[in-house]
C-alpha cells in the first residue's frame, strides 16, 4: 500500500475549477457554522457546568434571536441556491459549437464513437481546447457517465439520449467511472479518458482504423434495412422524406408539433406508432432488436447528415404532410408557448 | 413535580408490568405498550447488530482497493442487506416504535395507546416482514441496492426481488399502524390539563414523525407492489423495454423515501429535546418554534424528493424547484440546532452519559445537515452525487443523528423502562468511543467522496486506499462502540443499581410514576397544570 493521501482530485476541465471554488465556500460555511456551535456547547458546558452555589436561570426564549438564525441561514441558502442553480445550468447545456462524440453504455463497458468513424471502449480521447459533447444512451439499466476530473456526471438511460459535456484543459489519463449501480461487475465498469493536445488529437483520428464516417456507415445500414424504399424524397413515398428533418418541428397527425431531435428520431425507429407523422399511415414495422444503439446514432447522424447537405429542405417538398413555409413560424410559436406536450425547453432530451 | 430525596435509597416497587404476568404468552399476547415497546426493542436491536455485521464486512472488503475478499455479487448483496435491514428494519421504527411506544402514553398521562391490539398488530407484522427479510438473506440475499433502482431491479438481477419488496411492505404496513396510534392517541388521550403548548417535545416529533409515516408509506407500497409486479408480469410501467420509464420509478420510491429520511430523523430531535432540556435543568429555549419545526420539516419534507434526481435526467428547471425547497428544509432543522444550543445558556449543565450523547447529536448532525446543503446545492451535486460523499453524509444524519439520539434516548429511559441504573462509567466510554469511531469512520468518507470515489464500487482505484483503511479502522472503533452497551445494559438487568422514579430529576409524566411502571401506567388521571420543562421551580437536581 503506497501512502497517497490526495484531498482534491485532478482539474482537468474548465468548470472544475468553478465546481472547486463553490465547494471551497460551502467547506468555508459548513466549518464555520459547525465550529460556531461546537465551540458556543464547550463554552457552556464549561462556564454553566453544574455548580452546588448557582441554579440554572429559566429563559423562554426570544423572537428576535429566532428571527435572526431564520433569516440569516435562509439568506445564506439562498446565496448557495443561486450559485448551485447558475453553476448546473452551465454544466448542463451544452454549447452549440462542441466536437459531438457518441456513448453506450452496457453491462459492464463503455463504447464510444466518433463522427469520423473511429471507435474505442472503455477509453475516449479527447482533445483540449474545445467543448465536446457526449451523447449517451444504454443498451440495458440505468449507467452513469463520471469523470471527477472534469466534474461532470450524467446518469445514462436506456431510453433516451442524455448529453453531458465539458472543455478539456489538461492533456493526461483521467478515470471514468460509472456511478450508478448497475450490478454484479459495477466496480468494474471503469475507463480512461485520455486528453491530448488538438494536434495529438489528429494524429490520433488519422491513426484510427474506421470503416468510414459515422454518418456513411448510417447510409449503408439505411440501404440494408430497406428504409429507403419509403422514406424517398418523391410525392409517391409511403413514409415522410428525411431530408432537412432533423432539428425542425414535425406535425402529428393528432395535431401536436414535435421537434425532429435525437430522441424522436430513434423512438421512431423503434418504436413508430408512437408518433405518427400527420398525412401518413401507421404501417412501419419497428426495428426493435434489429438495430443496436451504435447502428440508431449511425443512422441519426445520416438523417442529420441530410440536414446539412439541403440548405433549404422546404422547397424540396414533395408530400402533402410537410410544412409549408408559413406553417413554420406559427409551429415555432406554438413550441414556445408550450402548449403541447412536445419537449419543454430546458428539458434533457 | 415530584422531589427525590437522596438520602433514601430508592426500592423497586414490589408489582410492575414486568412482573405483573410471566410466562411466553404473557409476552406474545400482551396488549400493554411497555411491552411491547420491549417486543421492539429485542427485534430491533437484532436487526441493528445484523445489519453491522454486513457494514463489518463491506468495510472489510474495503481495506484494499482489489476485490478480493468477496465476489461481486456478495459484496453487492451486503450493501444491500445492510441497506434494507438498517433503514427498513432498524432505523425507521428505531426510536418511535421502542422509546415512542414507552414513553409517549406516559408522557400524555395515559393508560395506553389508542389502540392496543392495533400496536400489537403492528409489531406482528413487522416481525412477518423481517420473516420475509431474513428469507430472502437464507435463500441467497438480493443485490438491488436499497434503492432498488429499475430496469435493474426489475429486469437484469436474479434475485429474490418480489420477495424482498413483500418484507419491506409489512415493515411499512407495521410504520403505518404505529403512526396511525401515536396521532390518534395524542389527539384524544392527552390528560386533563395537558394543552398542546404543554406537550413534551417528544411528543410534537414523534406526532409529526407520524403524519409522515401515515401519508408517505402508502406510497412505498404501492411502489414496491408495481416494482413486484414488473418484475414478474413485465407489466411496462417502469422497464423501457415494455414501454416503461425508469426515472417513474425513481420519482414513485423518493416520494416516500425522502420523507422516510425525515422519519427516520424527527424522533430523534424529539429525544434530543428531551436530553438537553434535563441535564441544562432548563426550560427548552423558543418552545413553539421547537415544536413548530417538527412540522415544518414534515410538511417541507414532502416536497425535496427529486434532489436525489439532479443527474438522473430530469427537467433542469424542476431540478431548480427541487433544489430550492430542500434549501427551505434546512431552514427548520437549524432552528432546532440554534434552539438547543440556546438552552443549554446559564443552565446548569451535568455531563451524564445521555448528555454526551445529546451533545454529540447537535454536533454530527449539524454537520450532516450542513453536507445535505451542499449535496442540494445543484452545481455542487453533479459531482459528489452517487459517490461516497453522499454515504458520508447519509450517515452523518442517521448514525451521527440518529443512532446517537437513539442510544441517549436509551440511556435516559433506561431506568424508566427496567428500574435500573446503567453503570455510569462504562456507559460514559462508550459513548465517546463511539464519538470518535464515528468521525473516524465517515469523515475519511467525505474526501474520499469529492476525489470522485463512486458508492457500491467492490474494487476502487489504488489511490483512495489510504482513506479507505482509515474508514476501515474506525469501524473497528466504532463495533466496539456499540457492543459496550449491549455489554453492560444487559449486566444491570441484574446488577444495576435501583433506579427510583426519578433518578434525573426530570419534568415529564413519565418521571412521576415508578420504575418500572405499574401495568396500567397511573393510579389515578394526572392533572397538568404547567408548561413542559418547568426546571427551576422545585425539581431537584441531577444527583
């Protein structure tokens, strides 16, 4: 047994260094509240010990002393409250710009994808200097995505993307751990996240063996899985063309507008009666146990990859169901306004 | 209020209600609260000791960082076991079921509870929920976790699940009947004279407790029932891969467990009124707002249950809510802090053996409430969430707080419950070993928790070893701790020195009949004609 006695663990990320500082001003306030009473009890029990020559001296009490440890702990809460509330919302949102990268987690390993292709397990390199963004999801229970060098941590459903994300700092070998309990080999769910410098970084992708980029590879399992023959870009498809679909808002056909977005892109393949697009019949079958997770994100970044490549998918229209140009603001109203029970903003899709 | 000389020495009385009646049916059918507060007290204390052998052995693993003592799955079912088994078995009922069901009818004046069968009732099915307990350990445990968290639970472990859920019901049906008694028995058996404002502070938090246990449980049943129900039928409500949600389930088991947590804490601060009060010989500093704290944290605790769900994918801005109110929680539990330190202010203080336990209460459990802050402060929990930090704090709040309060709660009832003295000495090490043990224990435990240790890791990296031997050690510490006074409570049954009625000089009904008390509690109706804690005006002290 080496004697290592750390008492803070590694900053490697740039909100590790904001997650110290609110932490040294909780320690700041827990030891001061603590040693304030530890020391007023020694006090006492020394200066009012029990004494043959005095009797106790009975006191009711005082409003204005309840007044004053109701009011200044609710202020110094609220203080916290503010502070813990800003500091998870910049840990939670990810910014529009990051390097996207893909998670599964599985009993009892991580998987990781990158958009050119590239794949690890149980080790995800990273490069410093900009955000990157972890979409996650499960293959079974419920994981969670933990690097304490960074100090982020999601847990990883099975059945919706979550995303954590942070902006390396550091070049070096940080653990992840997966924190929820997620049976027998639990402890032994654990990987590395390796930081490089941005150069490093693109040796490393160049070195990396991949059959082609992730967005190519969700072509090929569009092909193969015959999704083509509906979703075609023509006024005789069965199913609603993909092009310029994600990110946009999609009619249904009982009326609720939903946002194109990861989650729903894959609850449709998996599950396609869920959501009905408006003008279409509920004929495709689900693809559950068919497509892993891995070949649902190929498949996303393809149907995102669509996106990309039409600047202007409106125009493209060829079936009824899709939304004229003047349908597109009133639906983005309605989104705002919230009145339907498609995703809240602010909500982890 | 009755004055106890010292010059006489006190005498048992020749007929109480242990020796009203001998005989093994005279026990298992007995309808008198005393009693069965000591069915309690023995099956308790049974699980207390079974549940710290499972945290030995985890701690046992836990000195080298490979997994090596154990396989997983076995470590996995002690944590788990020690999870249910504490919190289900031990500290739930712990102080309302034993020290509640004593001392609250004396306290009131009264004969019994409301419902004497109900309570009796109450202690059967408990004991068929720790048959059912005890039956899932025999045929080869469960490793869910306490928290039993799906699909996991539901789906992927082989183990006896339903029937772990079906023990964990009783237990709480048992909760629910004794809630159900104390508050009826408060609202209608109060002895003349005896107002609200006059309560003992007992009373207000085992009545608050009790409001909790009567509208959160049902809900841990109903949970657990679907959970059962899922695990067998795959009914859909909570695994994803027949339409459910898992975080449902989250949100369904926190909305009763968090209160539980606050059940599990109430009686506690109850006892601890009660300790600071007698040995300051002082009236309690801001009665009301001691009392009215009890149910501000009943009523606040309902509604913090998502604070353990800020990374579990929930909305960010009900992550806000949530956050918000558990700040709102904390506010109550320092009045009762700020207010018991207040107390002990030109009283006249003897440091007897419940006193320290007293003392160490307001001490870790400030410091466990002060971590709670921090683990419900939002940008701060994404980091310490799920990692040994929140262990620590956990139990700063229910070993620091509530085990402690149990044992002073003990020590002071002792010679209520058995007419005898505990001895004073040993009584005095063992409460200080288990002082130290403690914060030896669980303080390495926070650090450990920051550096990013995750909870239930069976092997863990080789740099958090050295925190992990030093937790090690001062469980050590603290077993020893513990078996002292099994040692020596069950030594004075026989050896310990007559107590007599009031060997504290205290305030309370209680203290105004003999030790042990008579069968049927009072001679005759009590007549209350002052507030509670009415030190200073004729009690003597504490000799």
């Amino acid at each position: 047994m080496q004697f290592k006695l750390p008492l803070f663990p590694e900053q490697a990320s740039s909100v590790a260094i904001q997650v110290d500082a609110f932490y040294l001003f909780l320690v700041l306030i827990t030891t001061f509240f603590s040693l304030l009473i530890a020391l007023l009890i020694l006090f006492f029990i020394i200066r009012y010990r029990q004494r043959p020559d005095r009797e106790a001296e009975q006191i009711h009490g005082s409003t204005l002393l309840e007044i004053v440890w109701t009011v200044i702990p609710l202020g110094i809460s609220m203080v916290i409250f503010i502070w813990g509330a800003v500091l998870y919302y910049h840990i939670e949102n990810p910014p529009a710009n990051a390097l996207e990268i893909y998670g599964v987690g599985k009993q009892w390993m991580w998987k990781f994808q990158h958009p050119g292709g590239q794949r690890e397990i149980n080790t995800l390199h990273v490069p410093t200097g900009r955000p990157v963004k972890v979409t996650l999801i499960s293959q079974d229970v419920i994981h969670d995505f933990f690097v304490p060098a960074f100090r982020v941590k999601n847990d990883v459903l099975p059945n919706r993307y979550v995303y954590s994300w942070f902006t390396p700092t550091v070049p070096g070998s940080y653990h992840l751990f997966c924190s929820q309990y997620c049976g027998t080999k639990h402890s032994a769910m654990i990987g590395e996240v390796v930081v490089l410098k941005p150069d490093d970084y693109a040796a490393w992708l160049a070195n990396g063996k991949a059959e082609g980029s992730l967005a190519s590879m969700g072509e090929k399992l569009f092909q193969e899985f015959g999704c083509v023959t509906c979703h075609r870009p023509d006024s005789g498809a069965r199913g609603p063309n993909l092009q310029g679909l994600y990110g946009r808002p999609v009619r249904l056909s009982d009326n609720r507008v939903v946002v194109a977005d990861d989650n729903y892109i894959r609850e449709s393949i998996l599950n396609p009666n869920a959501k009905i697009v408006s003008g279409f019949q509920p004929i495709m079958p689900t693809f559950q146990g068919v497509v892993s997770e891995e070949g649902l994100i190929q498949i996303t970044e393809y149907i995102k990859h669509l996106s990309s490549q039409e600047s202007d998918p409106l125009n493209n229209r060829t079936t009824p169901t899709e939304l004229r140009d003047n349908e597109v603001p009133t639906i983005q109203q309605e989104l705002q306004q919230g009145n339907q029970p498609a995703p809240t903003p602010g909500k982890k899709p | 209020m009755s004055t106890v000389t010292t010059t006489v020495k006190p005498v048992m009385p020749a007929k109480h209600y242990l020796n009203d009646n001998y005989g093994i049916r005279s026990w298992l059918l007995t309808k008198d609260h005393k009693r069965i507060a000591i069915l309690y007290l023995v099956s308790l204390t049974f699980f207390f000791f079974l549940g710290g052998i499972f945290a030995a052995l985890i701690r046992l693993e836990l000195l080298t960082p490979q997994g090596d003592l154990f396989q997983s799955d076995t470590y996995n079912k002690l944590f788990t076991m020690h999870g249910v088994n504490m919190v289900f078995f031990f500290l739930v009922p712990s102080v309302p079921a034993t020290l509640g069901n004593f001392v609250l009818p004396l306290m009131v004046g009264a004969k019994d509870l409301a419902f004497p069968k109900i309570n009796l009732l109450s202690w059967y099915i408990y004991m068929v929920g720790a048959f059912f307990s005890l039956a899932t350990m025999v045929s080869g445990g469960v490793d869910t976790g306490w928290t039993f968290y799906t699909p996991l639970s539901s789906g992927y472990l082989r183990t006896h699940v339903a029937l772990m859920a079906v023990g964990i019901i009783m237990a709480g049906f048992s909760s629910i009947f004794t809630g159900l008694n104390f508050i009826v028995t408060v609202h209608r058996m109060r002895a003349p004279g005896l107002t609200w404002g006059r309560l003992p502070l007992f009373v207000w938090s085992n009545y608050a407790t009790s409001l909790i246990m009567i509208l959160a449980t049902p809900v841990l049943a109903i949970t657990l029932i679907l959970l059962a129900l899922e695990t067998v039928f795959h009914i859909g409500v909570f695994d994803p891969k027949y339409g459910g949600d898992p975080v449902l389930f989250q949100h369904m088991f926190w909305f009763y467990s968090h209160p539980a947590v606050y059940i599990m804490i109430l009686p506690g601060m109850g006892v601890i009124s009660e300790l600071i009060t007698c040995f300051s010989r002082k009236r309690v500093f801001g009665y009301s707002f001691v009392a009215f704290s009890s149910i501000a944290i009943a009523v606040f605790g309902f509604l913090v249950w998502a604070h353990h769900m800020f990374v579990a994918g929930i909305s960010q801005y009900s992550a806000m809510v949530f956050s918000l109110l558990s700040m709102a929680v904390a506010i109550p539990s320092a009045v009762k802090v700020f207010n018991w330190t207040a107390t002990m202010y030109k009283g006249s203080i003897s440091l007897k053996t419940p006193m320290l336990y007293a003392l160490g209460f307001i001490g870790l459990f400030t410091i466990g409430g002060l971590t709670g802050i921090m683990l419900a402060a939002l940008g701060m929990d994404v980091h310490v969430h799920d990692t040994y930090f929140v262990i620590a704090h956990f139990h700063y709040v229910m070993v620091g707080g509530m085990v402690t309060a149990y044992l002073g709660g003990l020590h002071f009832w002792w010679p209520k419950i058995t007419g005898r003295m505990y001895p004073e000495a040993p009584a005095k090490l063992a409460a200080l070993i288990t002082f130290i043990g403690f914060n030896l224990t669980f303080f390495p435990q926070f650090i450990l928790g920051y550096l990013g240790m995750p909870r239930r890791y069976h092997s863990y990296p080789e740099e958090f070893q050295v925190l992990n031997v030093l937790s090690s050690a001062g469980a050590s510490v603290l077993a020893v701790g513990f078996l002292l006074p099994l040692i020596y409570f069950l030594w004075s049954l026989k050896y310990g020195e007559v107590a007599g009625d009031n060997p504290w000089g205290a305030t309370g009904l209680e203290w105004q009949i003999a030790s042990p008390p008579p069968t049927h509690n009072f001679h005759e109706v009590p007549v209350v004609t002052e507030e509670p804690y009415a030190y200073g005006e004729g009690v003597a002290g504490v000799h």
